[in-house]
C-alpha cells in the first residue's frame, strides 16, 4: 500500500503522557485499501476527491473519518507553526497543548471539506487562525504581548499557588518560605499599566527580600528561622512557584480515541460535528458550570460523606481513568450498568450541594428529584471531574513523595540513571546498562508502584491486586512522577 496516502488517510492522532504520536486505524486502512484495489495507483489528491464524493453519499462513516484523518495532518502541521511563531508568548501551553486543540478544531471542519472542496491552504490558515484565537480565550489574554509568566505569578490567588505547591511536594516549612516570598513579590511587583510583565528586576528582587525578611519576623511558622534571604533566594522560590503552576494548572491532555465516559464506547473521534455538543449556547448549562466549577478543590466535605465503595467508584473512574468495565469487575458487579448509576448518583448529589451553595435553590430542588441527569449535564460533570480533579492526586504524588524518601540513596541514584535514558530527554546519550542494574531498576520501581497500590488499597477498603489497568495507570504516575523529581534535582 502508497504508505504516503497510509499516512494522510489511515493514522490518528494519540496524546498521552504529553506525547503525540499517530496510530493506524484498522477499519480505515482496510477502507483505503478497497479503493485502491479498484483504482489502483490514486494520487494524494485523487484519493481526497473520492472520500470527499463518498462522504456526501456514504452513511457508514468511513469516508468521514478519512477527512478527519486528512484534516489532522493540517492541524498537527498548523499547531506546529502556531506554537513556533508565538512559543514566547504562551505561557504553560506545550505544543502537545495547542496540537490537541487544533484536532478538536479539524474534527469539526470534515462536513465542510465534503461539501466545499477546499484547497490546503485554505484549510492550514483556517484552522491555524481558530487555533489562534482559541488558544487567547484560553489564556484570557487582553493583550498578548503582556502574558508572560510573572504575569500568571502576579494574578494567581493565594489558594491556587497553596494547591500547586503542595501537588509539588513542598510541605510545612518549604510551602510557607514558598508563600512568603510569594507575598513579598506581590508587593513590591506591580507593572504600571501598559507594561510588560518582565521578570523582576535585581532591584526589586532585593526589594521583595527586604519585603521577606520584615514579614517573617511575624510569621508563626518561619520567625524561628535565621536563614540568609536575598535577591538569589528570591529569585529561585518564585522560579519554583511558576513551575508548580505549570505542572498543577497546565492543559489537561486527552487521547482523541479514547471512550468517552458515557457514549457506550464511543470516541471523541466517532463524534460528528452535529453530535458535538454546544454547551456554550445552552444558558441552563452555563449556569451549572459556573455552580460546579466555583469551589471544585473543596469537595473534601462532600467526599467525607462517601462511604469507601462511593468513594473508590468515583476515585478510580475520575482520578485513575478506569474503565466502567474493569470497575464492575473489581467489584464483582453484573455489568457495568451498576457502576454507571452509582456514579450518576454520586454526581446528582455532589450538583445539588454546589448548587445550593451558588443559591441556586430551584435547580438543586429539580436536580433532587430528577430520577437521572440529563446526559449533557451528566457529561460535562464528568469532564469537570476529570480536568479539574480534588486533592486527591496531591495525596498519590504525596504517598510516591513519602516512598521515595524512604529509599537508600544509591537506589535513588540508579533510578535516576534509568531516567537518563528514557526518550523524553532529548539528545540524551546512549548509556549502557547490565542486566544486574536492570534487575535492580525493575525492583526498586515495583517497590515505588506497590507502596501506592497498598495505600489506595487501605484508603477504598478493597483489593487492588487484580486490576491490571489501575496497575498500570500508577505505573505510569510513578514513571511522571520520577521524571519530575528528576527535572527538579538531577543538577543538585
């Protein structure tokens, strides 16, 4: 088979772990190669004007797909250019970031292509101009030029950055030294209007430590400590903030074939554009977000009320993306209907509370004694949940945090030289390894999996063991987890 038109036709996108990468479609391939066995060798362009042609006629969706498939090469192609032309401007966003919401855009654009020819180029500055103009909605930018990441640091709540410290291990003494130089900054720091939102200055730098110092003396926690503080101290606590910010409150990365949560197996991908919902036109929708969005990260007392099945449910399909189906059969339920009333459940009551405490007495009032929730409502809490998830992943980075600490150094040592080889590191050299070492990276990483495997399990009150997707998912946490720490301490 023409691998090119393999490659524009039959491969769809994949993020996960901040990697894209493009698999092949088996049912597309199959399609394609059908078409060239009766028209055998089809140009690029040929082969386009067919499934644009069966597109209008065809009903199994394939020819569809096909379109999507050709629009994310566009995409990836435009997201790519974007981010280039405006990295310095963009803040937290990765390019994995911007490539996902230039697939999100071109999965709408298929019925359009099929109805009016439309030429690459066409195609590359209009989706490169939604990606555009989605990207500053995201970031709120009022103006481009100032958005830069003492911007961020500046306008941040206090609770917020409180939060992403402590997602980021940072713990008693650090998280207080961490929000009083934070403090200290916001005072001295202040653009005047129509600034940019460069870093400090080695002025205000000392500024903000003459700030700290004055401050500490009346702080319960820190008036105790007699540590040097200067412009350099300064400098690396606020370097420190922004990161946690970065890996706390970045974009939530998706993979565009995965189920969704409540389609019977069906992918964002499967979706055509009318099938997408709009839930910005829907006003009734917009006022639940806005009550379930408010004060997500203070759940603590509605998860209180759980009892350890509700709360193992909710735990392991939200936080750790297991399947309806592996949930049933964890808890040796039927099927995975149960599952999804129970979760349904939990997320009618968890909507009522945060209506009530909006003021929203009416809707809560309808929602109670609503039978099951209207399955665009139902939706979108899900996808809150999932993007804007509780402490409970601090308390997973936090349970790793305890075990890696408790390691011996030299553990910690090849662990990190395991690190050193891994391909997210560019240009890392090619580091040989014996099998004896490679023994010893296996044990001390399962050591890492098992310790939060054992704590999960006492925290839900059930057996773990057999669930070989949750295994895997905290395998893939400890590996980010790992890297973090590694990105963090590798130079010390």
């Amino acid at each position: 088979m023409d691998e090119n038109l393999m490659w524009w036709f039959c491969r769809l996108p994949v993020i996960a772990n901040r990697e894209l990468r493009w698999i092949p479609e088996a049912s597309l391939k199959r399609n394609l190669e059908k078409v060239l066995e009766s028209k055998p060798g089809l140009s690029l362009e040929e082969t386009l004007m067919i499934f644009i042609q069966q597109s209008r006629t065809c009903s199994c969706g394939l020819p569809a797909k096909h379109l999507q498939a050709y629009l994310y090469k566009i995409a990836a192609k435009a997201a790519k250019d974007f981010y280039s032309d405006y990295e310095s401007r963009l803040g937290f966003l990765s390019l994995e970031d911007i490539s996902q919401e230039g697939f999100i855009i071109a999965s709408k654009l298929a019925k359009l292509l099929a109805s009016n020819e439309r030429t690459v180029d066409y195609l590359y500055n209009d989706i490169k101009h939604k990606i555009r103009d989605r990207v500053f909605q995201l970031l709120s930018w009022k103006s481009s030029d100032k958005c830069k990441k003492h911007w961020r640091l500046r306008n941040v709540s206090e609770n917020q950055l409180k939060q992403a410290l402590k997602f980021s291990g940072y713990t008693n003494f650090g998280l207080e030294s961490h929000l009083l130089a934070w403090k200290s900054f916001k005072t001295v720091y202040a653009p005047a209007k129509g600034e940019k939102y460069d870093p400090p200055t080695p002025e205000q730098r000392e500024k903000i430590a003459d700030s700290y110092l004055r401050q500490r003396k009346r702080s319960p926690e820190l008036k105790q400590d007699n540590s040097r503080i200067d412009a350099d101290f300064i400098e690396q606590c606020l370097k420190n903030c922004i990161q946690a910010l970065k890996v706390h409150y970045s974009v939530q990365i998706i993979s565009l074939d995965a189920p969704l949560k409540n389609g019977e197996g069906t992918t964002f991908l499967d979706q055509t554009s009318e099938e997408i919902y709009n839930y910005e036109a829907d006003a009734t929708t917009i006022n639940y977000n806005k009550a379930y969005s408010a004060n997500f990260q203070e759940s603590e007392e509605f998860i209180s009320k759980l009892d350890s099945k509700e709360l193992g449910l909710l735990v392991l399909y939200h936080v750790f993306d297991i399947s309806m189906d592996a949930i049933a059969e964890l808890y040796k339920y039927k099927n995975k209907s149960k599952v999804s009333r129970q979760i349904n459940k939990s997320n009618q009551k968890w909507l009522v509370e945060e209506c009530q405490k909006q003021g929203m007495t009416q809707k809560a009032e309808e929602l109670r004694t609503q039978k099951k929730l209207n399955a665009e409502i139902s939706q979108l809490v899900n996808e809150v949940r999932k993007n804007k998830k509780t402490d409970f992943d601090s308390q997973v980075y936090q349970t790793f945090l305890k075990i890696w600490q408790q390691l011996e150094p030299s553990s910690q040592e090849i662990l990190k030289f395991h690190l050193k080889r891994k391909p997210w590191k560019y240009n890392a050299p090619k580091l040989s390894i014996t099998p004896a070492e490679e023994e010893k990276i296996a044990n001390i990483f399962q050591v890492l999996v098992n310790g939060i495997l054992q704590w999960l399990e006492k925290e839900l009150q059930i057996s773990l063991k057999s669930c070989e997707p949750l295994i895997h998912k905290i395998s893939d946490l400890v590996n980010e987890f790992l890297i973090h720490i590694y990105q963090e301490n590798i130079n010390q």
